[in-house]
DNA sequence: CATTGTTCTGCAACTAGTTGCATAAACGAG
DNA sequence: CTCGTTTATGCAACTAGTTGCAGAACAATG
C-alpha cells in the first residue's frame, strides 16, 4: 500500500500528468519505488475518486489529451499520516542468494559468469548515484529537505556499495572452489539426461 | 517465479512436510525468501502435478495426516538449470525510504521513533544472524557447500549492518535538524484537520 | 487530406503473495 | 468416550504488481 503515497509525494513535489509522473518514476523515486504507467494511471484515477487529487483545471479531459493532477489538503493529510505511521521493515527477498544457496545443493555450474553479471550492473548503478550526488548535492547545503533527500540516496549509494563488495567477495570465493561441477549434491544416480516441464 | 525453487532447495536438503518446511521458511531460508503456509501447500500440489516432486510412500495420504515430499530427478534437473539462469536483481522497494522523502515534503513529525525502532530491529536481526555464523561456520571450515551456506549468511549480517550504520547516521542527521514541525512544505493553508481515508 | 508514427491515456487479464477461515486427525484430561 | 487443544493440511477471496494490448489525439509528410 505504498504506491498511491509515492504518486502523493512526487506530486506535491510537482503537479504532473500520468506521463510526466512515469518519467519522475524512472528516474529519482523509482530508485527505491518503482512503478509502471498502468499502475501509475490507475493510481490516479483511484487517489481522484477518494478526493485526495485532482486534475487541474487549465486542461480539458479527453483521450489522448494530457491531464495534470495536483494534490488536495486531504492528500497531504493523508501522506503526512502514513509517513509517520508505524510500519516493519519487510524482509529481504533476493533471488541471487536464493540461487546461490540452492548452488549449495545442486552444483555451481554458470553461477559465476553470473556473479560478474549483477557486479556490473551493481557498479554502474552505483557510478550514477555517485554522479547524482555530485551534481545535487554539493558540500555546504543545509536546507532540511536537502538533507533527508541526502540522506536517501546515501542509502542507495551505501547499498550499491555493499553488493559490489559482497560480489567482489564471492567472486573470489569461487576463484579457490574445487571446480564448478554440474552437481556436487550427496549424489543419488541423478540420471545425465534427467529433462524437465 | 522463485518459491517452487525455494522449495525444490529445501526439499533436496532433507525432505520434507509442509509444516516442517514451514517452520524452516521461517528460520533460514525465509531469511531471503520468506512464504507462508498456503503458499507452500499450495506450491507442493503444483510442484507434485508437475512431476518435480512426489510423496513419500511410507506415509499413507489423508487430510490431517502427515505426507512428506522428495524431490525426483526432473525437479533436481530444474532447479539446476534455474540457478544458473541469468536473472536481473530486482529493483529496491523501500517504504522508509519512501517515507523519508515524503517527509521532505510534508513535514518529518513521528519519522525519529519509526526509525529509532527500526534501528533496534536491525539490530536484532544481525545479533541473530552473528549468533548463527558462531554457531554454524566457525573458521576452518572449507567444505565447498558450506563456503557457499556461509557466503549467503555474510550478505545478510553485511546488509543488516549497513542497515544499522544508515539509520544511526540518519538519527545523527535528524538530532541537528531545525525541529520536526508538523509540515514543512510551501505551506499553502493545510487545515489542522483536513481528514484522511 | 489520407497515411504513418509518436505521445499519452487507459482497460483487461494474469501472476504472485497475503489473509481469513475450514477441516481432519491425534492426543490428553475429565 | 467426548471435549478441548494441538498439529497438519488446505480452499477461497483479496491485494498488489506485471504484461499485453488498444484507442485517441497530434504532428509530419507525400
């Protein structure tokens, strides 16, 4: 339930259409909260019939006409509410820990190749908010909302960091294994051509 | 697409119920892939139809009875070809993060507690996980799985510690701050009670 | 002005995960 | 032996997110 507050936010951060709100979801917040337009159109159309936006006037409403939302009092509320409420942090779920634990079992065939895969991709990610915090966030600002802004892209930029560490670790973990093998399970005649679904 | 090969993983580690598997979803693999019941009842019928996995036969099939499950070897063959498949990290959704960037706009009023708890929970979680890597990975172990069991678990005490680092640094952050006012937006005559829903 | 491509909006169907509840056996206590 | 509790299995409905596609306006071009 966290959509419907991300479009609020970037919102009152600046009246938007659909469109515009996808390309701001692209970029800055979809780094922690990304969103599809279909999700983003529906969105709105439910945040305007519970009266938390509405589409600003100037524009008229048809198809395939550009039509910008901004957020009502009750919008804000509502935001102020849900960022001060209670919530746990939900667990990790991560696939390539998933598939390295299940290597465990099953044998690291072509598990490396994909190690150096996501350390790439990691890294570049990483260049880009460290080129973001460059260009935005120059020593000596100290307006608040410059600082907690600040402050979450350091947790993207620490985060980043933290996977092209672990990944340069794994890696040279793998570098001194006995050898990827297809299977190094407590083998039990798992025939060669076993096939699947 | 990953709970049948959370289970497939499990289920090559030693066979297993559905509430048994359950009970180890909660301990170490829900630690990255966490499910519920259902979804593992639900999951095990499908992975049986599929001929991934079957029953055991000793135990007789009855509801309220207990039926425990093994993998076969097409299941084994899947799970294989799955781990090494190329699959890009999934983008991070953080609602505290979210929430710290509506309070940019909205004014950061209940943010400190929410993340002084969150801090402490961190805390926790890495207390825990510390006390399995004494338990289960003193040094000189060097069987390759367990190298593999143990490089899974690092990633969790290294992401709960940058975790913990944030959120101290943010708390830092926050204790300098010009004081949490309730709105700290361009205000633009946000009524005391303006509602919600 | 018809044709084609681009921008912008949107519906519908699907997949994955969550919540709430139902049922059946097993076991212990009165 | 029956009543309540625990263990174990499971269905159904709901919520959130994803995928695939389609339609309306607009702009460029022959």
């Amino acid at each position: 339930m966290s959509l419907p507050h991300a479009i609020l936010t970037a919102l009152l951060e600046k009246p938007s259409s659909g469109l515009e709100l996808t390309r701001r979801f692209d970029k800055s917040i979809g780094y922690f909260w990304s969103a599809t337009h279909q999700q983003i159109y529906r969105e709105l159309g439910k945040l305007e019939g519970e009266g938390l936006i509405r589409a600003l006037p100037n524009a008229q409403p048809s198809r395939g006409q550009k039509k910008s939302y901004e957020v009502l009092p009750a919008g804000r509320a509502e935001l102020a509410r849900w960022a001060a409420a209670g919530q746990d942090p939900k667990p990790l779920r991560d696939t390539l820990l998933l598939r390295l634990r299940a290597s465990a079992v099953v044998g690291t065939a072509g598990l490396e190749a994909e190690l150096r895969r996501h350390l790439e991709l990691h890294q570049r990610q990483l260049a880009e908010y460290e080129g973001i915090e460059k260009r935005d966030f120059p020593p000596g600002r100290d307006a608040p909302e410059d600082r907690l802004r600040h402050l979450v892209l350091r947790a993207g930029i620490d985060l980043e960091t933290f996977w092209t560490q672990w990944l340069t670790h794994a890696l040279t973990e793998f570098a001194d294994l006995p050898a990827p093998q297809a299977d190094s399970g407590q083998s039990e005649a798992t025939p060669p051509g076993a096939g699947q679904s």
